[in-house]
C-alpha cells in the first residue's frame, strides 16, 4: 500500500479498492462526529473536502460524496414537542434520491467538469447528478454562463463567487425542486447554449433517454433544441440498467437532426455497478451491454 506525504510531514495510507458496507458506515460515522464537534464545538465555519481527505486518508472524490451525505441527513432532521425525529418526505422525488450513490454521482460531476471548456453558456435541467456537476464546473473556474429551472443548481451553486445564473421562475414543483411549466419551456425556447446538462432516470441500449416525471418532457426537449454543440447525460452506472417511464428522446436522432451536435452520456466504468439488491438479477449485465452499445457515445469517468 502506497503512502503519501502531506504537508507538515504527516503519512496518510492510499485507499485501495471499495469498502464493505459496515466499513463505510463506520467511516461516515467518523466523518460525522468530527465535522459535528469541529463546526460546532471550535466554530468553525467551514469544512473543505481538503481536510476530511487528509483528516481520514480518502480520495478527493470520496470527501465530497460524505460532506454531501451528512449536509443531505441533516436537513431531514426536525425537530418537535417529542424530540428530535427524521422526515422521509417520500412526496419529494428529489429529496428521497440524493444520498443515492452519491458516490457514483460525485464521480459523474468530476468528469463533466473537466470536459466543459472555459466561458460556455449551459442549461441545465433538474437532477441530483446534475446540481452538484455544475458546481464542480463553477468550483473550477470555468466562468461558463449557466440557466436552469432547477432549485437544487441554486441550492449547490449561489454560495459561489462570480456566479453567472439566471433562473427561468415558473410553477415550483416539489417533487423535483424545479420549476416547471410553459413559463420555463419559453425560457430555455428563448435562450441558446452551447452545452447542456441533462439528468436522466434511464438511457437503453438503443440511445433511448427517460425520466420519471412528465412535467420534465416538455423542458428537457426544449433544452436540447436550444443546444448547439455539446449535450452531457448524466447517469450513474445503475442508470444504463433500466428504462423509465417517460422517453424525451433518442440520442441518434438528437445527432441526425443538428449534425454538429454532440451528445455524450457521461456515466462511470461496468466495475463501479452498485451491489443494491433492488436492481436484481441481471440487472449489472443490461448495463454493461448497454454501455457496450453505446460505446460511441459514451464518457467514463475515473474509479475515485
């Protein structure tokens, strides 16, 4: 096992492959109670990714996908007259799926924001892989224009410096903390972009996109109208699995229709599969023969 030498002098061991469940959860339990006693105890307003990296001997990658986790639990967190309790708000699609590999998603937002070049106008459309790609790209210091429906860009995004946003308004739909209706279809119809962002619950072998939720169709059609040169579909590997309720679209007829314009599905290695039982059996091989399928048009991202 290979050490590295941080600054200081201190050793921290190289991580090697992925932990077993138990060896996660006692490592977020870790994290946890240290983040806790140190924003809490020593007043400390900030803690970095940097420092639970050095702190407990992870990836970059990794730090992020557990700082995520626990800010995700603590705001289910609430308080009443019996004590404190957990809300599942199982009406909120979008709440009920964030700390779902969010590992994997971490890994996702990593890739796209090494793609996207510096001072690119990018819509973005709802999704949990997608909030916290956009703000890998802002983090880097891309200086890209950004438009979105999506109250989740806002909620990873405004804390940033020199944020260049602007946000459709519309009906707020709860579900997907987005906005949705005509008000933000005429938004994206009346912008252009040179790159987009898409989230997806679903991508088959045949380069067929889908999502969970009808009030998206309509948005996500007119996001990919409105871009010229470069559509990123951000799937966890889980996602190449399964189809879903709602197909927007085809990624070889977004091609043949615009021919300058890419798409890119932008997803992580057959070997990162989850191991959830809810995917059932076979579920690890649809993925890797859709990923095989769409080989031409797919980006992986790195193991963390």
């Amino acid at each position: 096992m290979t050490e590295h030498i941080l600054k200081g002098g201190s050793r921290r061991q190289k991580p090697v492959g992925r932990p077993s469940k138990r060896e996660d959860l006692l490592l977020q339990s870790k994290t946890f109670d240290y983040v806790l006693t140190h924003l809490f105890g020593n007043e400390v307003r900030l803690i970095a990714p940097e420092e639970i990296e050095q702190q407990f001997g992870l990836s970059r990658t990794r730090a992020k996908s557990i700082l995520t986790s626990l800010a995700s639990s603590l705001a289910r967190i609430k308080a009443s007259p019996a004590g404190l309790r957990l809300v599942d708000d199982t009406s909120s699609y979008y709440w009920s799926q964030t700390t779902v590999n969010s590992f994997l998603k971490q890994l996702v937002g990593q890739t796209v924001a090494e793609m996207v070049p510096p001072r690119a106008s990018i819509a973005c459309s709802p999704g949990t892989t997608v909030a916290p790609a956009i703000a890998d790209v802002l983090e880097a210091k891309k200086f890209v224009n950004v438009m979105t429906n999506s109250c989740a860009v806002l909620d990873h995004v405004t804390h940033l410096d020199q944020v260049r946003l602007d946000f459709t308004g519309g009906e707020y739909d709860r579900v997907i903390h987005a906005c949705v209706g005509n008000t933000v279809v005429e938004a994206f119809r009346n912008a252009h972009f040179s790159h987009a962002l898409i989230g997806v619950s679903g991508v088959d072998k045949y380069g067929n996109m889908f999502v969970k939720h009808r009030q998206e169709v309509e948005i996500l059609r007119q996001i990919m109208e409105s871009t010229t040169e470069q559509i990123y579909v951000l799937a966890t590997i889980d996602k190449l699995a399964q189809a879903d309720m709602w197909c927007f679209g085809a990624i070889g007829e977004l091609e043949k229709s615009r021919p300058r314009r890419r798409v890119l599905v932008v997803t992580n290695p057959i070997g990162l599969f989850p191991r959830v039982e809810e995917h059932g059996d076979g579920a690890k091989q649809i993925a890797e023969e859709t990923s095989i399928s769409l080989r031409t048009h797919l980006c992986l991202t790195g193991n963390g």
